[in-house]
C-alpha cells in the first residue's frame, strides 16, 4: 500500500498490466503540458499522453522505463496510473528493429511529411530512449520539425 512517501502506480494497456508497484515519482509527457513529474500528494489530474519515454522511479532506487504510445495518465495523491493505446518496457523493446523504424521514418520525412510518418518517428524515439538506444542515432524524445 502506498504511503506519504510513495505512490501506488499502475501501467495497463488493453492486452494486460504491464507494471504494478511502488514509486517515489513518475515522469511521463503529456499532450498539452509537454513532460511532468508526479509524486506522492500530487493534486487530482488527468492528462493525454503522447507518444513518450515514461520513467517510474521506484522505492528501490531503480528506475523501470517504458516507451508509451499514447492513452491517459490519472493521477490522485496516492496513486498514479496509465492507461495507454500501446506500451513496452524498456527489457522488452527490440533496439535494432526501433532503430531501423526510426531511419525508415527519418528517411520519410525527407519527402513528406504526414502524420503518420511523424507518429512513427515519435514512436521509434521513444522506444530508443525507453531502452537506452539513442546513442548517435537520436535526440530528444520530442515532436521532429
């Protein structure tokens, strides 16, 4: 159970509970306030998620990391939980195939641009970023211009 020091937190996507635990903070990005930070005693919210890198800091010291496609994020004092359209955690994403969607995208864009190819983009860049794989091939986890 959480208490005043922690925070209850909850990752569901439709197929399944990705992560259920105990964390100091969790950090994510959302649609309209870019990236923010949630700890224990937050004030009630509700956000729309982006396509993103999502850090959950956990009592432990470690830190689980996800690429999240998308969804909500509902918070409450004690708990913060993500309901999102697609997510991985960072063990589970396959870095050379992210990279390889990331050049196909980056290579799209060199033509048009479209929502799609800027979707993907974004998706692949957070995937990288979940799973430590930007290396020089990246940046930031934000929108491409």
């Amino acid at each position: 159970m959480a208490d005043n020091k922690s925070l209850r937190v909850e990752v569901v996507s439709p197929e399944r509970v990705l992560f259920s635990g105990e964390a100091r903070q969790v950090i994510t990005r959302t649609l309209q306030g870019g990236e923010i930070a949630f700890l224990p005693g937050h004030t009630t919210f509700l956000g729309a998620l982006v396509e993103n890198h999502t850090r959950i800091y956990l009592t432990d010291g470690k830190v689980q990391d996800l690429a999240v496609h998308g969804g909500f994020v509902d918070v409450a004092p004690d708990h913060v939980t993500i309901l999102s359209d697609s997510a991985e955690l960072a063990e589970s994403i396959d870095v050379a195939r992210a990279r390889a969607a990331q050049e196909r995208a980056q290579t799209a864009m060199r033509g048009e641009h479209d929502a799609t190819v800027e979707a993907d983009l974004r998706r692949a860049h957070a995937r990288l970023a979940a799973a430590g794989g930007m290396g020089n091939a990246g940046g930031s986890t934000g929108s491409a211009h």
